[in-house]
C-alpha cells in the first residue's frame, strides 16, 4: 500500500470515528425525559450577536429560526444551540459551543441584558470527547472579564462563579470560546447572569435528582 492510500485510508476511518462519537452524543439525549435537568441559560439565545473570530476577521454565524441555534458554517457540528446528553456519566442540559477549527475564537454575545448578583457558568465536555486539547470559555460582562473556564477531559467539568461589580442594571455579557485543536472536543456550556450562589456540585445535583423521583 503505497503512503498516499495509507493516509486516505486513515483520514476516512478518522472521520468515520469522528461522526460515530457525534452520533454517540447526539443519542444520548434520548434516554433524559423526565430527569430534573436546570436550562442551559435564561439568557435569550435568539437575541446573542455570534460570530467566529480570526484575528481581526470575524465571520457572523446565521440564525436558524426553526432549529433555534446559530450556524456558523456548512460543517454539521459548527453552531451554536441548545442540547442535551451526559458529561462525565450524568445528564446535562447546555449550549453546544464546539470551538472552532485553527484556534479560531466562538464569541457569544448579549446586549443590554438584565443582570442580577453573579456570574455562574460551567463548561463541559460530553461523554465521548475523552481528553485532548483544553477548551476554554472566556466569560466577560460590562466588558470586563469575570473568569475562565477550561476542560481537558470529558470527566472533569469547570465552573466559574464570580460576583458582579456594582453597575447599571443592565449591561452586555460575552463569552469566548476557544482551543488548539478542535478534534473530538464536544463542548457544551450553562450560563446564569442571575445566580446568587455557585453551581450546583455533582453530589448536590444527584441528591436534587433522587428528591424529585
């Protein structure tokens, strides 16, 4: 077998491993009915500015009303939009924000938005990403950065609870999501401008779940 037909052969089981770990995330969410999951965000998804940034290039992702999610390329996985299935063995309810390719940045954006005491978000790769690069999500309000959230690892979720400086009611709220290599790195996000106490922890969640069965 000669070099080229080798690397054919490898790209076409690569991606055909790629889209079987989508298909694999994507069937997860059929077995969460009935699980007391909290939302992705109040924020409006609707309402956000989102586009992918390239040093001073930014390209607008396109909103799709019937899908209810912004897409920012041809490619399947690249938009932003709600989702649900299972990181670090458990079920969640998130925004999908996969980075982009080539280190590329995904900012998300709300203008004039209620805010209340906080900042609450985690980050969170689904079941099947494994480890790889780390992805990180950058969270900014009023302009200012709050904090950071990064991921290596489908088993290791990282939240970012920060209180609000004193301001106007209400004021703009940016994310920025980013990695070196997009590869396998199925990132999914919940944000709460509103919260006045830290996300839930793993054990607070399941032992909210077994008191609502």
């Amino acid at each position: 077998m000669h070099d080229r037909d080798r690397r054919l052969l490898s790209a076409t089981w690569a991606t055909v491993l790629l889209w079987a770990i989508y298909g694999v995330a994507a069937a997860a969410a059929t077995d969460l009915e009935g699980t007391d999951l909290q939302p992705a965000t109040a924020l409006r998804l609707a309402d956000a500015q989102v586009h992918v940034q390239a040093g001073d290039d930014a390209t607008e992702c396109t909103w799709n009303k019937d899908a209810e999610a912004f897409r920012c390329s041809d490619d399947r996985w690249h938009y932003v939009g709600p989702y649900a299935g299972r990181s670090n063995g458990k079920p969640t309810r998130c925004m999908w924000v996969h980075p982009p390719t080539d280190g590329r940045r995904l900012v998300i954006r709300w203008e004039a938005v209620p805010l209340g005491e906080a900042v609450s978000a985690t980050l969170a790769l689904l079941d099947g990403a494994g480890s790889g690069a780390k992805v990180q999500a950058d969270i900014q309000v009023r302009g200012q950065h709050l904090g950071s959230a990064s991921v290596k690892t489908d088993r290791a979720p990282a939240t970012v609870h920060k209180k609000l400086p004193r301001g106007d009611d209400k004021g703009s709220v940016e994310v920025i999501v980013q990695a070196s290599s997009h590869r396998w790195r199925l990132a999914c996000l919940t944000l709460d401008v509103h919260a006045d106490k830290p996300p839930e922890s793993e054990d607070e969640a399941e032992q909210r779940g077994r008191r609502g069965r």
